[in-house]
C-alpha cells in the first residue's frame, strides 16, 4: 500500500466531485480525502497500485485543480 499527500487549492463541491470521478476511474485507489479544513487543502490518497505522484499531479492538474507534492 502506498500513500500519497498532496498541496491543493481544492474548495468547492464541483472540484471534490471531478477527484472523485478521476480517482473512480484509476485502479487500486483504496481510499481518497481532502482536508478541506487545512490551509493547504491537504489530498491524501491510498493506492494499492503502482502508481506515482507525477501521474495524480498530471491528471488532477489536467482538470485546473492546482496540485503539488505537499514535503514531509
């Protein structure tokens, strides 16, 4: 299991319902969240696939959702 922690600018219903489709359509995605509280709009995603950061920033980005690594 791998996990995922991104730096978003996430804040509208419309913008969690395009993750929730693009992470629908991605396999292995155990689980998703946004914490909408945090002021980085914290993603964390958990993947039993082999998936890599510059494959959600591309595809998140693709939809004007700005995404970045978020460090340790």
């Amino acid at each position: 299991m791998k996990i995922f922690v991104f730096k978003t600018n996430i804040d509208s219903h419309l913008e969690m319902s395009i993750l929730a489709s693009i992470f629908m359509n991605l396999k292995g995605i155990v689980r998703w969240s946004v914490d909408m509280q945090d002021v980085d709009r914290v993603l964390k995603v958990v993947t039993l696939e082999d998936h890599n950061e510059i494959e959600f920033i591309r595809v998140i980005r693709s939809q004007g959702i700005s995404c970045d690594v978020l460090p340790d």
